[in-house]
C-alpha cells in the first residue's frame, strides 16, 4: 500500500467523522427544542382556560370579630419535630 493511498483513506474517514458530529449536534439540538416544547406544551401549571378573579370580598370588620375572644390571633402553630428513622443493614 502506498502512501498517498493511506492519506487519502485518512482524509476520508476524518471528512465521515466531521460529517458524523456535524450531524450528532444538529440531531442533539434538534431534540433539546422538541423536548422543551412538549415541556411547556405538557407543563401541569399552565391555565387551560381563561379563569376570572374571585369576587368574593370579606369585609374587615367580620374576619377581625371572629377572632375577638381568640387568645392564639396571629400565631403559627406547628407540628413538632420528627427524628430520622433509624435504617439498619445486615443479615441475620
């Protein structure tokens, strides 16, 4: 086999090669914007209609006098801490 005919055969495979990854990153892009359409398309807090403001309109004075006699008005009431359970590994 001659050298020029080795060269060529490199040529050749080094031009396949670029032609691949041209490719591969034109197939990758390609999907990267599908899967981000269907994202948004799919996406479970987009609104499927047109939803109109509540209208409903408490007054002060009746939210405020409910709490009159209330001795916890204002406070945060919270569960209590829980410990992690303990995990054990092994065989018995």
């Amino acid at each position: 086999m001659s050298d020029a005919a080795g060269k060529s055969r490199v040529a050749a495979a080094r031009a396949r090669a670029a032609s691949a990854k041209i490719a591969m990153v034109g197939a990758a892009a390609l999907a990267f914007v599908w899967a981000m359409v269907l994202a948004r398309a799919t996406h479970p807090g987009k609104a499927s209609g047109a939803s109109s403001p509540s209208t409903a309109v408490s007054s002060s004075s009746e939210s405020e006098s409910s709490f009159e006699g209330s001795d916890d008005y204002g406070s945060v009431q919270m569960a209590p801490a829980q410990s992690v359970p303990q995990v054990s590994t092994g065989s018995s």
